[in-house]
C-alpha cells in the first residue's frame, strides 16, 4: 500500500477541485492518506465549509502546531511516505519555499523532505501571468489578478531539486498512477 502525505496551505482557490480530486483518488485506490494543514489551511477550510468534510473523509489529519510539530518530516526522510503533496499551494508558501524559509509545518516539511529520496509534488495556485476564475467561500465566481513576483517564484519552485511543480489537480491523478480518460 502506498502511504501520502497530503499538505494543504490557506489558499481557496483550487481547494474545492483539489478537494474532490483526492476524495475520488481515495475511493478509486487503497492509498493511505495522511493529511497535514498549515494554521491557515485550517482557517481555509472552516471559511469555505469544508471543515466538515476533511474531518470525515480524511480522519487521519493534523493541524500545524509548530515548524516541526507534529513531527512529520523525518517519516518523509526516511521514506515511510511514498511522496509529499502540497496542494493548493499560496503564494506565501511558494516565496518562503524558495527562499529557505522553513518556519510553518509545510514549509519545514518541504524543506526537510527535499533533503531525502521522498518526492515532493506541489500545486502552486499561482502559475500563469493573468486572470483566473475562481469561487469565493459563499460560491460566487470571483477574478485574481496574478502578480508578476508570484508567477515567478512558481518558475523558481520548478527548478529546485527533488521537486515537481502541477499545473492542475487532475495531474494528481498520473502522480499516484490513475489513468482517466
């Protein structure tokens, strides 16, 4: 059985089809799922009513209490997971990453893991220079103009070792070898 780790950040946008995307990978797979969240994250899924739904669908989850607590890293290094997901990712997340900034629990857990075998998949929300629709937590489509500085933070993330960057949740599905067609 293939163990994740499932890292989850405050962004609202792509956590509603990033959500469903691990709830069908879950009910089409034996994976085991372990699912970590920054404070923020936390705060992000009360916003958007999803608290709820994490708790039932994913009951093996945490609650970031510090840089290194819960200590999730080492089992990352060690290779008791299969492969690290941080998805959606913010743009903060994505600027302390690639600057060596390792002061939440996602941001320590990309950090260390990266120094193992452990392969780390992150979704940033900020990828391409222009608009993007998204859906604000009372369901209304809103527009987010992407900035300039976070487009290329993405870029930079995609350079670092031991590190793939997705364009898309559905791309989640080839990372734990699911073919939709």
């Amino acid at each position: 059985m293939k163990r994740i780790a499932w890292g989850i950040t405050g962004s609202g946008d792509l956590i509603h089809e990033t959500y469903e995307t691990m709830v069908d990978v879950k009910k089409m797979t034996d994976l085991d799922f372990m699912v970590f969240m920054s404070k923020e994250g936390e705060t992000v899924m009360k916003w958007y009513r999803m608290w709820d739904d994490i708790q039932r669908d994913f009951p093996n989850f945490k609650t970031d209490a510090g840089p290194n607590s819960p200590f999730i890293a080492g089992p990352l290094q060690v290779g008791h997971y299969d492969l690290l997901l941080v998805a959606p990712a913010t743009a903060n997340t994505v600027a302390k990453i690639v600057n060596g900034i390792a002061d939440s629990l996602v941001t320590n857990t990309v950090a260390q893991t990266a120094k193992g075998d452990t392969p780390i998949y992150i979704l940033p929300v900020d990828r391409v220079m222009g608009t993007v629709k998204t859906v604000a937590p009372n369901g209304r489509e809103m527009n987010l103009k992407m900035r300039g500085v976070d487009i290329s933070n993405s870029e930079k993330l995609a350079q670092m070792e031991n590190i793939t960057v997705l364009n898309s949740p559905a791309e989640i599905y080839d990372i734990v070898g699911i073919k939709k067609s």
